[in-house]
C-alpha cells in the first residue's frame, strides 16, 4: 500500500511539471481536465509499477534525507563539479595526462548509495567510475591524473578519488 | 535590463564549456580520457544552458506569460534528466570499452585487469 501511494505521488508530480500551461483553472497553471486525467493515469501506473519503483527500504520517505540530499547537490558537489571542469580545461589546453585505473573500497552497503557514489565521482575532478565488484562494492575508476603517493596502498584510500562524499552519501542513504 | 545581462553571461559560460568539451574529444588519445571531457564538461554547460533559460521561462512568468512557466518548468525537468542520464551513460559506454578489450592509453596502473603495467610515469617520459 505504501509503494503504491509512494509511486502514484511521484507519477503525479512528472505529469504536473509536464503538463504546465496547460489551462489556467488551478493555479493559473492546469486545467480540471488535465489533473483528473493525470490522476488516473497516475494510479494506473502506481498500481502497475509499485513493485518495480520501491525494492524493499522507505529509508528515502525521510525529509530530512531530501534535505541533506539538496544541501550536498548545492554545496560540495557543485564545488567539485566546478572544480572538475577547471582541471579538465587545463588537463585539455596542456594535454598533461598521467591516467590508470584504480580500485577504491568506498564501504557503502545500498544500491542507491553506490549508484550516487558512482554517479558523484564521475562528474567530480578527474575520475571516472568504470566498472563495479557486485560482492562487496568496490569501484574501479579511471584516474586521470595517478597520484604515486595514493598508490603505496592497496587498495587505494577514499579521500584520494572522493574526498569526504562517503560521508555525505552515508548520511543521505544509508 | 540586468536580468538579460545575466541570462548572456549564463549563456556565454555553459557555451565556453560545451566547446571545451569538444576540443578534449578531439585531443585525448583514448575513449576514457575523452569520457573525461565528454561528461563533465557538458554536465556543467548544459548546467548554466539550461540555467539561463530557466531565468528567462521565470521573467516571462512575472511579465503575465504562461508560456513562460511551461518553459522554466520543462527545462529543469530536463536538467534533473542530464544529470542523472549523463553519467551512466558514461559508465556503460567505459565498462563496455573496457569489456571489449580497450586498454586505457599511456596508462600507470590498471587494476581491472589485474596485471600492473611495468612502464612507470617517468620512464615513459624518457622514452618519449
């Protein structure tokens, strides 16, 4: 039942967004047809792909969780989203490359939480996740640029590829 | 007045990104290396791309304009789409470079196939 409501919620929010302007009785934005129509679409849908949607965890019903999830999009993402393209510039303009792929062992137990962490470290500096150990969710990444002193361990240190965001990500999803 | 200073400035920014992005496909020597280029930086142009165009959906909706919602709206929802679809995009398209055999050009170190190369930085700068 949860699911179902949970789905049925998300549906109906993709359907507003995307039929905005769509008249101008509720809101000056939609049209009584229109939500009467989106709402039933959407517990079509909800009913249908509940089990697909939500696995098994309502660990993300948390607000708190969207809020901390909004601060680290605003924060230390788009500081390293910033950050990575002033490398890549550089890295493109001198074409100094040192790449390799290394395994890092970031620790973290969900899906969702890999799935961001794969997701985060391919839009930070110089990294690119390549591929996944499904057993004990160990990342492989592309460097770009080795570091010799990160090599010395195996497998290499987090806060090398990453800095803090397994913090963040612990937080947000687990 | 201002505003429309800002939304060029927007534009000028994501469009020196995405061109950026274009230059490194074309100067990388191997498929990761312009994943590289590929993904990040047209990430963060799209961002302010579609940024500016959200500023401008948001003064038409002030000046009484519905379409102007319509734009805003619908063009968040496809930044939410870029951000999330751009990166596994580039993560399938690695994985299955690596899969097919790709090895990763002047590489240091590489742990997925589990044989360290034995040529280190600094002699293939000698060599070179």
């Amino acid at each position: 039942m949860k699911a179902f409501i949970v789905t049925t919620i998300v549906c109906m929010i993709i359907y507003l967004i995307l039929t905005t302007g769509s008249g101008t009785e509720v809101l000056g934005l939609w049209s009584f047809i229109e939500l009467a129509f989106g709402l039933l679409l959407s517990v079509l849908i909800g009913f249908i792909a509940r089990s697909v949607f939500v696995k098994d965890s309502y660990r993300m019903l948390n607000p708190i969780r969207w809020f901390l999830f909004l601060g680290y999009l605003i924060g230390p993402f788009f500081l390293a989203i910033t950050k990575a393209n002033l490398d890549v510039a550089y890295r493109v303009i001198t074409g100094k490359i040192n790449p390799g792929i290394v395994r890092i062992h970031p620790d973290l137990k969900t899906d969702l939480g890999v799935t961001m962490l794969a997701n985060s470290i391919t839009l930070t500096p110089g990294t690119l996740s390549v591929d996944i150990d499904e057993d004990t969710n160990d990342l492989y990444v592309h460097w770009i640029n080795v570091d010799k002193k990160a090599l010395e361990r195996k497998p290499v240190e987090c806060k090398y590829i990453c800095g803090n965001f397994p913090k963040w990500i612990r937080r947000i999803a687990e | 007045m201002i505003f429309d200073l800002v939304i060029y400035v927007l534009i000028g920014i994501g469009l020196f990104f995405n061109i950026l992005a274009g230059i490194g496909l074309l100067r990388f020597p191997d498929v990761y290396t312009r994943l590289h280029a590929g993904t990040k930086c047209t990430t963060f142009g799209s961002i302010f791309l579609i940024g500016s165009v959200i500023l401008l959906g948001l003064k038409m909706w002030w000046e009484k304009d519905t379409n102007g919602s319509v734009l805003a709206l619908h063009s968040a929802l496809a930044l939410v789409a870029i951000l999330l679809t751009n990166p596994v995009g580039a993560h399938a398209i690695a994985r299955a470079a690596h899969r097919s055999g790709i090895k990763p050009a002047q590489a240091v170190i590489d742990e997925l196939s589990e044989e360290p190369m034995n040529v280190t930085t600094d002699e293939r700068r000698g060599g070179d």
